[in-house]
C-alpha cells in the first residue's frame, strides 16, 4: 500500500470539518501551490493555505465531491466534482507528501473552460474577503 493512501484521511478530515488550524498541521512549511487561475507556482505555507481557504470559500462545498482516488508512493491524485451557480466543474488535485506526512506540493486542474472562468471569478471574490 502507498504511503500516500495512508495519508489522505488527513485531507478528507479537514475538507469535512473546514477548520483553518487542521489545514495548517497539514501543510509543509515549504509547501508549493499551483492554481488553475494562476500562471506561476506559489510558495510558501501562508499562501498555499490562503488559496486553499478561498477555494473552500469559492466552490458549492454542498455538492462537492471526490469521484475518484489515485495513489501511488507518496502522491495521491483525486478527482473531483461540484457545481459553482449553474456550471459544472470537474477537475483534480494532486498531492504530494512529505516524509514527515504533510502536503508539500497541491496542484488543482479544472475543467471544462468556463469552469476555469467561475471558479477565477470566485477565488478573485474570496481572496479579496481574505486580505
């Protein structure tokens, strides 16, 4: 079994609760986020949570759900599905752990292209609430 399958409970526990201080056990100091709306990497555990939290904020957590899990050594990959107003939005996050069980690196893909146009409109919304 992966150690990534191990992991992931964690992932799951924070999506369910959306509580900002299990995020944070979670997320590696030196953590890399890749948005679907946003050309460059961004890093660092402050912004990664910030974009995290804002994606929570942005996308219908009601009819968010994992369709699928994927995991392999210390990677996971889960797709996903979920309605923002009337678009439906399907995409992945992908995972990477660390040694010490903390995401390092999350990388969020979308689909289809109006998807991408919603959700860069929410997080726009959502990031301006944050700061």
């Amino acid at each position: 079994m992966s150690k990534a399958k191990n992991l992931i409970h964690k992932w799951h526990e924070v999506i369910e609760s959306d509580d900002l201080k299990m995020l944070d056990e979670i997320i590696a100091d030196d953590a890399v986020f890749s948005s679907p709306v946003v050309f460059k990497p961004m890093e660092g555990k402050e912004i990664t949570m910030m974009y995290l939290h804002a994606a929570g904020q942005s996308f219908n957590m009601e009819k968010f759900k994992y369709t699928r899990e994927i995991h392999d050594d210390m990677n996971s990959v889960l797709e996903f599905e979920t309605y923002i107003d009337d678009i439906s939005v399907n995409g992945v996050d992908m995972i990477e752990w660390n040694e010490d069980g903390k995401i390092s690196n999350f990388k969020v893909m979308i689909r289809p292209f109006k998807a991408v146009q919603k959700v860069q409109e929410k997080m726009i919304e959502a990031l301006d609430s944050l700061s």
